[in-house]
C-alpha cells in the first residue's frame, strides 16, 4: 500500500512458531534514508546505535545518518569496512565483535547497516551473533540490497571456498529504502542489481518481467517512479517467498536462488573479486535456463528472452575464461547441495520455475555454455 508517496510493504512474520512478534515494514520513498533515526527510534528505544557501513558508503551517506541520531540524543557508534566482498569473512566478522565490546555496547543496541548486500550481510550476522542477538536495522544502499539481501533475514558471511556458508536467519526491525540513492551508484554496481530484478520476472512473476523490457530506458536513466515501482515489487515477491518459508524448511524460499548454484561456484573461483555478485547471478541465470533447455522443460525462446533483456540492461551473459572442472567442483559444496547431489532451480516458463536434482554432470556442463 502507500501512504504520501511511501510505499510500504509489509513482512507479517507474527504468527509463525517464534513466540515474539517478529513483524516489520520495508519502506521505500525518495529521501526516505532522511527520516532513519526517526524512524528507528520509533520502532526500537537502543542504549546505543552501532552504525555498520563500509569505506565507500560512509564518506557518502554517514554523516547524515549520525546526525539524525546525535541530534536525539543517541549515542552512535561508526565501525567501517573495506568496500567489497572480502569483507563477507572471519576475520572481518571477528574485528567488529571485538570494536562492539570495545564501544561498550550490550544486548539493548541496535545495530544499523548502511551499505549494500556485503554490509547488510555482516552486520546482520554480527547482530545476530553479539550478546546472542541484538536490534537491526537495513538501509540499503545498492539496488541489489534493496531489491533482495536486505529483505528476508539470510545474514551471513563467506568461508574461502564456499559463499554464506556461515551465517544465520536474523529478521531486522526495519528497512529503509531511498530510490535517490542509487543515483551515487557506478554504473557496474547498479547494473548488478538489475540481474536480481530480472531474476523475480523469471521465477514468479511473468508480467513483471514483461514490465522490465518495456522500460529498459527509463529503469537504466535511474528514473526515481519507476525504480520504487520496481524495488517495491521485488520486495513484494520477495516478502510473499519469506513468509511462506522463512527458514528454508519446505523448499520455497530455495526458488531465490535461480542462477545462484552457477553464480556461488564461479564467485568463489574467482575469489570473490573479478565479478560482481549480480553478474554472477546474470550468467548463472542462464546456464541455469540452458541446462532446463537440456532437460526438455523449455523451449529455446526462454533462454533468448532471458537473454536479451539482460543484455539490454548491459549485464554479462557468457562465462569467463575460467578452469570448468574447477567451477564443477565447486557446484558441489553449494550450501543447497545433498548427499552429493546439487539442487538447481530451473525454470518452466517465465514466471515460475521448480527445483530439479535429477540431472548428469555431463549436462551440467554443456549448460555451462561454449
């Protein structure tokens, strides 16, 4: 729904098994990172703010959201990362345990994360492993935070040969999403968070998809209308997924992770460096829709489809040079792989898709592309 052009989309977690109410809003306006002290504090009374963001975001957008918080009367702690995936790790995850000691903070601070998914990421996994779980908050700041980590509760960080293999589910408090910021993002940044968009065209929603490759031109302009219509709807998906599987027990939520089976394994050969996770989605999505052309379960112009809207929104669609035994190999210690056997979400037509274990290496590898 909206309210003075807010749009508010809410994550009704209230009545699963968890005994406290667990319920919070995902809100999207234009300039809304301007109301985030004001509206923490309504939905949490912290003895203090533990600002997690990381070296790129801070010199950005920091300072306004301190100031929001100083000038309540909070007291605000600022712990920064280095930009970048690497800082999904042990180490970095150790450091910030050992800064929130050091900043006195106890069971009744919040942590904030302002920043994109890697932020979001660790700091969610910091809060819910400080003190055994403390407040949190998202302020995304990368379409795909806003459109998909920031929504949902996976928080977590990365082991050298495996992507989020550690981690938990933590539901924030509350996310604040401000289309406005995006404007600040690189190109490359902005476009990776489009293969995530894309991505809930494919899996549940056709029309949607349809929507994106009407709109290629003002989606890639950034325009502010369409790209709140857009994260809303993304949220929307997203949320209607968490509720229905908010721990993974029944195998719905796993239909997020279309293309991520292929995009974990090459992100960690790669080491976490050479493709932005989005890419890695970009291509993932398609071996994965290659290896369901194998299988008989679409027809070519799936893939086509797929493709030229990706390409369209200026995304890689071709694997790299890379060791192919290697990125095999690597498939098989997906966090979704059982007894040896890897799960791949395939789709069936544009806007669904199933899981699938029953395929061939040999497939598997041929979906991998020439």
């Amino acid at each position: 729904m909206t309210d003075s052009a807010v749009t508010i989309v809410p994550v009704d977690l209230q009545d699963t098994a968890a005994p406290q109410d667990r319920a919070y809003d995902i809100e999207i306006a234009a300039g809304r990172l301007d109301h985030a002290a004001r509206r923490t504090l309504e939905v949490v009374d912290p003895s203090g703010v533990i600002l997690v963001t990381d070296t790129t975001v801070g010199r950005l957008y920091g300072g306004q959201v301190v100031t929001g918080f100083e000038t309540r009367g909070v007291k605000t702690t600022v712990l920064t990362v280095p930009a970048g995936e690497r800082s999904k790790s042990v180490d970095q995850a150790n450091q910030l345990w050992m800064q929130l000691l050091a900043a006195g903070a106890d069971r009744r601070a919040v942590v904030v994360a302002l920043g994109g998914g890697v932020v979001g990421d660790l700091a969610g996994f910091i809060a819910a492993s400080f003190a055994r779980g403390v407040d949190f908050v998202q302020l995304p700041t990368t379409l795909l935070a806003q459109v998909d980590s920031s929504v949902g509760g996976k928080v977590g960080i990365n082991l050298p040969a495996a992507k989020n293999m550690v981690g938990a589910f933590w539901q924030p408090k509350l996310v604040l999403i401000d289309p406005l910021v995006l404007q600040s993002l690189p190109d490359r940044e902005f476009g990776a968070g489009l293969a995530e968009v894309v991505k809930y065209g494919v899996i549940m929603d056709g029309e949607f998809f349809e929507m994106l490759a009407a709109n290629v031109e003002p989606i890639l302009a950034r325009d502010p209308q369409i790209m709140q219509k857009v994260v809303a709807r993304c949220c929307e998906l997203k949320a209607d997924v968490v509720l229905d599987d908010e721990l993974e027990t029944t195998g719905r939520r796993a239909i997020l992770n279309y293309g991520h089976t292929f995009a974990h394994a090459l992100e960690s050969i790669t080491g976490y460096g050479q493709l932005l996770h989005g890419e890695a989605v970009s291509i993932g999505m398609l071996c994965a829709s290659r290896l369901a052309e194998q299988l008989g379960m679409i027809s070519s112009d799936v893939t086509e489809r797929q493709t030229h809207l990706l390409t369209s929104l200026g995304l890689p669609t071709a694997l790299p040079e890379v060791d192919r035994p290697q990125m095999l190999e690597a498939m098989k210690h997906d966090k979704k792989a059982e007894r040896g056997r890897i799960h791949f979400i395939l789709p069936t037509r544009l806007g669904e898709v199933i899981s699938v274990a029953e395929v061939e290496p040999h497939q598997v590898a041929a979906a991998l592309g020439s």
